[in-house]
C-alpha cells in the first residue's frame, strides 16, 4: 500500500502496520461527522455504564465491609456475663428506643452518663445533656421538613449536635442519641442497660453460613453476567455502518487483515473512551448512592472504594473484551471491496455444542447436591463456574431457538408478517438484542426460587393474626396499663384496645417451685385471650386448654395446703426485685378455656379481672396493649407511637407482622432486587440504542410504506412484534434455564424444590415491561421518521 | 439562424451605426464566421423596406456605413416573435438557440422562457418518435432512437444552458 | 384558474415551504384520467415536493388540491392515508421494496393493507406480476432479483390495487436506458389498460416521453407547456 515501507525489514514493518492500522481505526471511530460521533458516542456510554457498574459491583464488598465495621463500633452489646456492672467510673446506661416513622427505621438511643471515663458514643464529641439530642444529618432534614412534625413531637429534644459520619452506617440513617439523667432507675436489660463500652465483644466474621455464602457468590454471577453481556452488545452499535465503512477501505486496497485491525481499532477507541466515562460515571455514580437510599440502605461515597486490582483488571478486561467480541463478530462476515458478504446463510445453527455449555454447567453444580447446611461448604469456583455456563448457554442456545421458530412462525396480519419476516432474515441480531435481558431474568427467577425455598429457613412465622390486632404496646415498669390503654383509646385512628397485664404466681415469695401466668384484664380484654363462660369485675378464673397448663393444677393441689396462699411476682435468690405479695386463690375460680392472643399465644394459668388483684400488687404484672387500628387514618401508626412515647419516651409500640424476616436474608435480597432492577433497565436501554439505530438505517423504507397509505398503528405494531417475539422467546428460554438453575441450587441447599410462580411471572413480567417501555420510548422516533420528508433525496 | 432577426435584437438596446452592429455581431455571434459589410448593408435595407428599423440619422462624411439605425415597434414585434416560436428540433440548432438566449439576456426578457418552450417543442417530436417506436419494428426502433438521442443532447444542452443562465447573463451584460 | 372539465386530480396555487427552503412557490396542476403528465425540471425546482403534495403523503402551506370533487388539502393525515391506500400507487426511484419480504408478498402488500386476505391478495399480485413479466421472481428476496426486475415488481405492486392515479418519482432513475424504456413501456401499457392517470416526474427527456403531456417547475412555479403555447 505505502511504497516507502517496502524497503523495510519484514518484522518491523508488520509491526508498523498494525500500529498504524489500529490508529486508523481510532480516527475512523471518531470520523464521519454527526452519525459517526453519535455511534462513538452510544458504544463509549453502553461500555462506560458497564465499566461503572462493574467498578461499583467491585465496590460493593468494601463498601459493606465498612458499613459492617462502622456497625460493630456503634454497637451497645447489653448482655454481660456474671454480675451486672455496678455504676463506676466508666459506666454509662444506655436504652435502645428505635422508632419506625412512616416506614422509615430510625436507630435511637438514650444515653445518660455514669462516669467521667465513659465513652462518648462514635460520631459524638460529648454525651447530650438531658433533653438534648444528637441527630444524623438525614434525620435533621426530615425533623426540619413538614414532613417530621408528627416525629418532632415524638423526639421533643433540643437538636444540639450533629453525628459525624464515623457514628453512621449510611449517609440516609436516620439516627440519634438522646441525653437522659434518670436512666438508672429503669435498667431493664437488654432494653436499657449499664455498660462500660462502644462495640461488639464478638469476632466481626463470625462463621458465615454457606448458603448464605451461596447466595451471595450466585447474585453476584448473575448481576455481573448481564453487564458483560450489555458491554458486548455496546461494542456492536452501529455494526452495519462500520462494514459498509470497511467495505469502502477495501475498495481503495486494504486487505483482509487490515481491515480486521482497523474494525479492532475502532472497537478499541470507543471501549478506551467507555473506560474513561465509566470512570465519570462511577464517580458520580459513588456520589448519587451516597444521597439515596434502597430499601433502607444508604452507604457514604467514601465506602465506595473498588480494590485497586479489581480496578485495574476491570480496565485491562473491558477493552480487551471489546476487540474480542469485534473479531469475533467479524468471524463470520467477508468484507469485499464491493460490500459485505455475510457468508451466506451461515449453515444452519448447530444444537449440540450450544446444549454442551448449560450442560456442562449442571455437571459442575449436580456433585454439591446435598452438601447444604449439613454437608459443609460449596466449592466456591465450581458454584460460580457452573452458574456462569449455565447462563452463558442461554446466550448460546437463544439464538438456535430464535431461528427455529421464527423461521416457523406462520402468516398473520401485515404488522405481523413484516416483523416475522424481519426476523427470519436477521435472527441472529435479535437474539443478540435479547441476550442481556434472558441472562438476567433467567438468574433473577432462579435467585428467586431459591429464596423462596430457603425463606422458609430463615424466615420466623411470628403468628400474629393481624385481624384482631396491628399494633402492640409493651407497657414497662411502673406505668400502669389502665393509663395506658385510656390514652390510646383516645388516641386518632385506634379502634379498640385490648390491655393484658402479664405476671408471674409461685408457690413460695421466694425461689418458687412451680409458677403460673397470672393475666389481669377488663372482661373485654380477657375475651381476647380465653373463652369466659361469665365474667363480671371481681371474678377469677383458671385457664384450661393451654399448653402449660400441667403446672397450674399442681400449682393449684399445692396452694391448697398453704391456704389456697400464692404469691404474686416471686423473687429469685440474687435479683434485688422488690417482695412478691400474696395472694389468695379464691374459693370460687370460674373455669376458661384458653384461645390465642393476638400474637398467636395461648395462656395459661389464672386470669384476674382488676378487682381480682389484691391492692398493691398493680407493679407485680407488666402490661401490654393490643391496639386494633383504623388503617384509613393517615399516620395512625405514628399516633399511636407518640401517645406511648409521651407517656413514658422507654415504651415500645410495635406494628405486628405476620412474619419476621432474618435481617442479613433481607439485605441480599434487597440487594438482588436493586440490582436486577439496575441490570434490567441498563439493558433496556442498550435495546432501545438498537431499535433506534435499525429504525434509522430504515428511514427511507419507512417512507415509502407511509406513502402507500400503510398505517402508523401497522408500523407501529410490527416493531412491536420484532421486539416482543425474540423477547417471548428469551424469557420463556430464561425461565426453564431460571427454573432448573433454581431447582439444583435448592437442591444444593437441602430445601424442597418448589417453584415460586409468582416470582417467575414477576420477574418475566419485569422483562416484559422493558420490551414495552423500549417500544414506547422508540416509538416517538419511529412516528417523527415515518414523515414523508425521508422521502426527499435532495 | 437569422441574420435579420439578430441584428434588429441587437438594435433593441439603442441605435448603432451599421459598423457597430457588425462588431456587435462578431462579437457576440460571429466567433469563426465574422460578418461582412455588404451582409450588413443588404439586411438593413430590407429592412427598412419592411419597415422594422428607420434611419436614425447620417452622419458627415457620407458613404453607407455611417448610416445609424433605430428598431421601430414593428420590429420590436417582430423580434419578440421571433423569440418566442421554438425552433423546429433539427440538427446543429445550438447557434440559433445560442443566438436566441442571448439577445433574450440583452433585452431583459426571460431566457428561461426561450429554453422551456423549445423544450416542449422537442418533446412533442420525441413523444412521435417514442409511439413510432413502440408500434414499429426493430429497424423502426432503431432508427426512431437515432433521432430521440439527437433531441435528447440537444435538451441537455437546453437544460445545462438554462442552469447557466446567471453566469452567461454576467458575460452578455459586460 | 378553474379545474379544466373531467379534470381528475386539480391543484393551484400549492405553496410549500421546508423550514427556510422554499420548494413550492404557486404551483398550478391537473391531470385527466387516462393521461400521463411528466413534471419536468432541474433538480431542487420541487418536482418531488409538488408530487409529495399532489398525492396527500404531505400537506402543502396554501392552495388547494380538488381530487375527485374532494379537497386534499384539508384532509386528517388518518384520510390521506386511506385514500393513498385505496386511490393511488406509488413508484418510486429506490430503496422501495420492503428487502425481508418476497417479490410477491411485497406486491400483495397494498391489497392487504387495504384488508384483502392473504390469499387472495397474493393471487391478484401475481396476476399483476404477470403483466408486468416478473411472475417468476415471485418467491424471490428483492435483493436477489435486477434492478430493472425489482422496478417492475415495484411498478407491480404500484398497480394492483387498480389505483385511479399512479405517482412515479424518477421510476427509472436507477436504470440504464433499456431496462428504464422497458418499464415505461410497460407502465404507460398498464396505467393505460386500467385508464389510470400518471404523474411522471423525471428529468430524462426519453422518459418524458412517455408522457402525453409536461409540466415544468422551475423556483418552486409550475408551468403547464400545453396551456401557454
């Protein structure tokens, strides 16, 4: 080509045209005016968004790392061996008071300080003075919006610090410390305590359990996989142009290889390019995460540190990916000076080595069946080497399975038969386009599957039968229940209110042998609890039908000895408790059948209607309030936790649930949903970047149809079908490879094999919901493209 | 072409003595072909008889040439006529029509009247020759495209003088 | 000007502007049916645009399109577009067949749009195909078929809907001179068997032609040759 390298040694030259072919095709990503700079311009952004959720996916272990250390720091362990501590110099009680608002969590505490040596609270300089507080940032906005006037009233402390970021865990915590100078006096472990230290005694990495490990490793495969799909697909855009382009290069006397390295070049400007937007986007990415807040989980943009390896192997992968996947496509295409020739029909799409990779995948992961919680640990590369081939296979069968039915697919409607058509011809770039989104929806419903089976491990049924009660108020020492339930009884939104005060009767005022639950309550409150044949104040019964109920008869034998003589809160030998005081079992105790309450418990031992109790004996028994509640009411729920907390700021008013999810569970699975939800949009719009290019390079086409009188709605309705056909077809694919990818993880686990429709049309019906806002968001483009002007060549 | 015609056209802008309407001539049109003065002599003449152009004046000195000429209405008419009636497509037609845009340019009328109307002249010959074509044999056909690639060159040659028409205004006007 | 008698398409004074491009400036038109009119002129005069017009694919700034004692210019695009379906045909320079369907399928497309079954719509277009000597490119892609097979496939489906007036926008453009005279031939013999009116443009004399009649436009103003000799 260059008459002046001829004369060069043979090594150097070739080395020379590499170069200089690779910086041809450098400049030739950038040239062609408008249209090549948009083209650079998609492929840079779909690489960079990957490059940042890469870095950021790299992050996310640092970041939980220290999320996770800045929790152990805070932490206020109360529970002590051996003796109680007594105030010293460096005591300080503290009272866990966390307090939901509107849906909200927010992490509260009462401080007040023993000795001079106590230590501050991380992120304090000093304690707060009695009715002072410290607040996070997050909660200073929200007290100071509208929206925290209802919260204002519960947390009536003058603001007069600030806790600094080493005192929180996310920059959206909703967090304070009170100061407080009578917390002594309602030490009640492990709610409120004495103790002499910030942190927890335990090792942070306490044993992790394996299928929790499981878990994590899966999620991670199949968040990660998408993107590197997505990436491969940004490489791609604007392909035909770049042929063409090829094709031209040809013709003025490049040779095959050269035009190779020049589509490399290319390939490789825009993902160098991508990398340095994927470093922007990460950076204000690392900044955005820091001001919101997922499912209650915020970190500081500080935490968002990748490792420097991960880092750099992510910049060494993705360019280096980028003119793989180039070469790779090129593969089977020969760039004639005259155009490009596809080699024509590609033979037939073969099935055996496509159905090798998922497979192959399943032989890695069937040996760990049963190895669950029993049987030790995964082999952590098997489990993710056999998820990755297994989702790679979708990528490999999706094609097949495209061309097979497409090229079935019969005759329909005008939109249908242009879109089906449309297909045949180019299934291969459909398939291509659907990729992505098979791959992560087939990952997300075997995730899915596999929590919902392993939910049942970790999930306690609490019990609660949410029609009779929502709300639940635990009544602390000293507050009488009868004041309780009167203030919520007048409190908005509260519908009725059931007060039970629970104690203990022993058969000795000291170091009893045998106890009973004694209930007190009005006869309404009592109904809740146990079915009373008749009851007026005054009244006693015993309960039958309880699951305790053996204790109680013999309880009962052996007051009789004593006088029908039982005694109200026993003291136990070394608790400082106050004297337990007598009581006399009447005569005439009333027989109860016992039902549940509320939370699901059923009672047993004696009910006592207030007239019942002997005088003085009110502090023996410790109250709780069921409250049923009008949920019409806006902010009922934080009504009655202000009624409480005015009363005594120490009472605990709690919504009921009717199941209680292990905390470390919840937080992987809000973190899958988070990031099937970032994967599947990032994917959305790499489609959308796809239509729009296909429905440009058709412009003229689209033109004539509309002069012919074709209607929009026909147009319309064929991209429609061209999207939705492969997209049917790619979920319907990722749902048997989700499906079976979920079964073997159960499997793995030990858990039954259930499948979890639900999840499945949930997260097909999230796929789905892409394909549609791709065709909506393509289609003001498609309607602005079908104007006549495509028509007017000059 | 004519003679005639181009020398009353060229008197359309002014009265000129018959030596300048022979520079004028040569200048304009003669190119290879200058005219001589007993051309100019005998147009004139007839001319005048036919009433078309009127002595303007004699100047001293006597003798034919010193002779200057007006156009009269008549031949203001006449030239317009002229102008206006396409040209029967016949082969080298180009000075003709040449001649025509130009005095078109230098009495201001519109050329791209000219070049339209002798357009939908050639076209009603190649529409003949076309239907001839189409009903006839191959011999027919072959001869009938002779005749249609001649009128074709020709109105490409009207279309590419008609896309000049400002450049050659620019030269005419000078 | 009034619409001459039996006139079938009318338009005047179409002025059309694209942003500060002016295309058309008063255009006057009118075409019988039955006959074939060439719009002639140099490129960028709004040949195109006073086609574009003419057959409702855009709406002109001002003036008036009568077709068939109905205005045009007035229409909802939703109108246009049925009559486009139903009255006219299109020809156009290239890029015109839809390149995923066959030869067939893409001349029975008309018929269907217009609700004939598939069937049905398929036999008619390669009764049409016939006519025009392609019937046997019917199972063909367009990209596997001339560009002088392709014109007439395209002429093909222009006709089989038995359009009242057929538009070609430089039908030949993209052909030597034989094939282009072969699909003039064979456009003006089947517009003429049906009686279909057709508006030609195109800056080949050889085919103008064709035509029985031109109109010239030159800075965006029409001139009708017939009516100012």
């Amino acid at each position: 080509m260059n008459a002046g390298t001829g004369h060069r040694p043979r090594e150097r030259n070739r080395a020379w045209g590499t170069s200089r072919d690779l910086a041809m095709g450098v400049r030739f990503a950038f040239a062609g005016g408008r249209e090549g700079w948009f083209r650079a311009a998609m492929t840079a952004v779909g690489v960079g968004l990957g490059v940042a959720l890469l870095l950021l996916t790299t992050a996310i272990p640092n970041a939980l790392a220290v999320r996770h250390e800045r929790d152990v720091a805070r932490a206020d362990y109360t529970y002590v061996f051996g003796h109680p501590l007594k105030a010293g110099e460096k005591t300080f009680v503290i009272a866990d008071i966390d307090t939901p608002y509107r849906g909200d969590d927010i992490r509260g505490r009462m401080v007040q300080r023993e000795g001079a040596k106590a230590p501050v609270p991380p992120g304090l300089t000093t304690y707060p003075a009695p009715g002072e507080m410290a607040v996070s940032p997050a909660l200073k906005r929200l007290l100071d919006s509208p929206d925290g006037a209802l919260l204002r009233a519960r947390l009536p402390y003058r603001i007069t610090a600030t806790i600094a970021e080493s005192g929180l865990t996310g920059s959206q915590e909703l967090a304070y410390y009170a100061g407080s100078a009578d917390l002594a006096d309602h030490i009640h472990p492990p709610d409120v305590a004495r103790i002499d230290h910030f942190g927890s005694p335990r090792s942070p990495d306490a044993e992790s359990d394996p299928v929790l490990m499981l878990l994590v490793l899966v999620v991670f495969v199949v968040l990660l996989m998408p993107v590197a799909v997505f990436v491969a697909a940004a490489v791609r855009f604007g392909g035909e142009r770049r042929d063409r382009r090829l094709a031209a290069l040809r013709l003025v006397g490049a040779d095959g290889r050269m035009v190779r390295r020049i589509a490399a070049g290319e390939a490789m400007a825009g993902a160098l390019l991508g990398l340095v937007l994927g470093g922007g986007f990460f950076l204000i990415g690392r900044q955005l995460m820091g001001s919101v807040e997922a499912f209650g989980i915020s970190v500081f943009p500080s935490y968002l540190n990748p490792s420097p390896a991960l880092a750099l192997l992510v910049a060494v992968l993705v360019p280096a990916a980028a003119v793989l996947v180039t070469m790779f496509t090129l593969r089977g295409v020969v760039i004639e000076p005259l155009g490009v020739v596809r080699t024509a029909k590609p033979a037939r799409r073969r099935l055996w080595w496509r159905l090798l990779l998922p497979v192959a995948g399943l032989a890695a992961l069937y040996p760990m069946v049963g190895q669950g919680r029993n049987g030790g640990g995964f082999n952590q590369y098997l489990v993710t080497g056999g998820v990755l081939l297994l989702l790679v296979g979708i990528t490999a069968l999706l094609p097949w399975v495209v061309e097979r039915v497409v090229g079935r697919l019969g005759q329909g409607a005008v939109a249908w038969q242009l879109a089906v058509r449309r297909l045949q011809l180019s299934s291969g770039t459909a398939a291509r386009m659907v990729n992505g989104i098979a791959v992560a929806v087939a990952g997300a419903i075997a995730l899915q599957m596999v929590f919902a089976g392993v939910e049942a491990d970790y999930t306690k049924p609490t019990g609660n039968d949410l029609d009779r009660a929502q709300m639940s108020v635990q009544v602390p020492n000293g507050v009488p229940v009868s004041k309780v339930a009167r203030a919520m009884t007048a409190t908005k939104g509260v519908r009725k209110v059931v007060s039970i005060a629970d104690g203990e009767a022993g058969d000795r005022a000291e170091d009893p042998q045998r106890t009973a639950t004694v209930s007190v309550g009005d006869c309404a409150s009592l109904r809740e609890i146990a079915a009373l044949p008749s009851c007026h104040d005054g009244d006693a019964f015993v309960v039958k039908g309880s699951d305790s109920d053996s204790e109680t008869t013999k309880l009962l034998t052996a007051g009789k000895k004593h006088g029908r003589t039982l005694y109200l809160d026993p003291a136990y030998s070394g608790d400082d408790d106050g004297p337990a005081s007598r009581w006399t079992v009447p005569a005439k105790l009333k027989q109860a059948q016992s039902r549940e309450d509320p939370t699901g418990y059923k009672r047993g031992g004696f009910l006592l209607t207030p007239g019942a109790l002997p005088a003085g004996a009110s502090t023996a028994v410790q109250g709780v309030v069921y409250l049923s509640i009008d949920s019409a009411v806006p902010d009922v729920h934080e009504y009655v936790i202000n009624t409480a907390v005015r009363i005594d700021p120490l009472m605990l008013a709690g919504t009921l649930t009717a199941r209680e999810l292990n905390s470390k569970f919840a937080s992987i699975r809000t973190g899958l949903l988070v990031g099937a939800a970032a994967v599947l949009a990032l994917i959305g719009a790499s489609l959308l970047v796809g239509q729009l290019e296909q429905l440009r390079e058709r412009k003229k086409l689209l033109s004539v149809l509309v002069a012919f009188g074709t209607r929009r709605r026909t147009l319309s309705l064929s991209v429609l079908w061209q999207t939705a056909i492969p997209i049917g077809l790619g979920l319907l694919l990722a749902g048997v490879v989700g499906l079976a990818l979920g079964s073997v993880l159960l499997k793995m686990v030990g858990s039954t094999v259930r499948v979890d429709w639900l999840g499945v049309l949930a997260m097909t019906g999230f796929g789905a919901a892409v394909v549609l806002a791709v065709t909506l968001l393509s289609l003001p483009p498609l309607l602005r493209l079908m104007r006549p002007d495509g028509l007017r060549t000059e | 072409m004519s003679i005639g015609h181009t020398l009353l056209g060229l008197l359309e802008s002014g009265p000129r003595h018959g030596y300048d309407l022979k520079r004028a001539f040569d200048e304009k049109f003669g190119h290879d072909r200058p005219l001589h003065y007993g051309q100019v002599y005998s147009t004139m003449s007839r001319l005048l008889k036919n009433g078309l152009v009127e002595v303007d004046g004699i100047e001293a000195g006597g003798g034919p040439e010193r002779k200057r000429y007006a156009i009269t209405d008549a031949g203001i008419t006449d030239v317009e006529h002229w102008l206006a009636t396409p040209e029967k497509p016949a082969e080298y037609l180009q000075s003709t029509l040449y001649t025509k845009v130009v005095l078109a340019l230098l009495t201001h009328r519109d050329a791209g009247d000219i070049l339209d109307s002798q357009r939908s002249e050639h076209l009603r010959s190649m529409r003949i020759l076309t239907d001839r074509k189409r009903h006839g044999d191959l011999a027919d056909q072959l001869i009938c495209d002779h005749a249609l690639f001649h009128l074709e060159a020709d109105l490409r040659w009207l279309e590419l003088t008609a896309a000049r028409l400002d450049k050659l205004r620019a030269v005419v006007a000078k | 000007m009034n619409a001459p008698a039996g006139s079938l398409l009318t338009a005047e004074g179409l002025r059309k502007a694209y942003g500060p491009t002016v295309a058309l400036d008063g255009a006057d038109f009118s075409i019988h049916p039955g006959e074939v009119v060439a719009v002639m002129g140099p490129s960028g005069s709004g040949k195109s645009t006073l086609l574009h017009c003419l057959a409702g694919i855009v709406p002109p700034d001002a003036g008036s399109i009568m077709y068939a004692g109905r205005e045009l210019a007035t229409m909802n695009d939703a109108e246009r577009s049925a009559l486009r379906r139903s009255e006219f045909g299109f020809v156009f320079q290239f890029g015109q067949l839809v390149p995923e369907l066959t030869c067939v399928e893409n001349v029975a497309l008309p018929l269907r749009l217009n609700g004939t079954s598939r069937k049905e719509a398929e036999r008619t277009a390669l009764d049409w195909m016939g006519r025009l000597e392609v019937d046997d490119l019917a199972g063909k892609r367009p990209g596997e078929v001339s560009g002088g097979q392709g014109q007439r496939v395209a002429v093909a489906r222009a006709l089989v809907t038995g359009p009242r007036v057929l538009f070609a926008d430089e039908p030949t453009g993209a052909l030597d001179s034989l094939n282009g005279e072969r699909v003039m031939e064979l456009l003006t013999d089947a517009a003429r068997s049906t009686n279909a009116a057709v508006v030609l443009v195109t800056h080949e004399a050889r085919v103008a032609a064709y035509s029985d009649r031109e109109i010239v436009v030159r800075d965006g103003k029409s001139r009708d040759m017939e009516r100012a000799v």
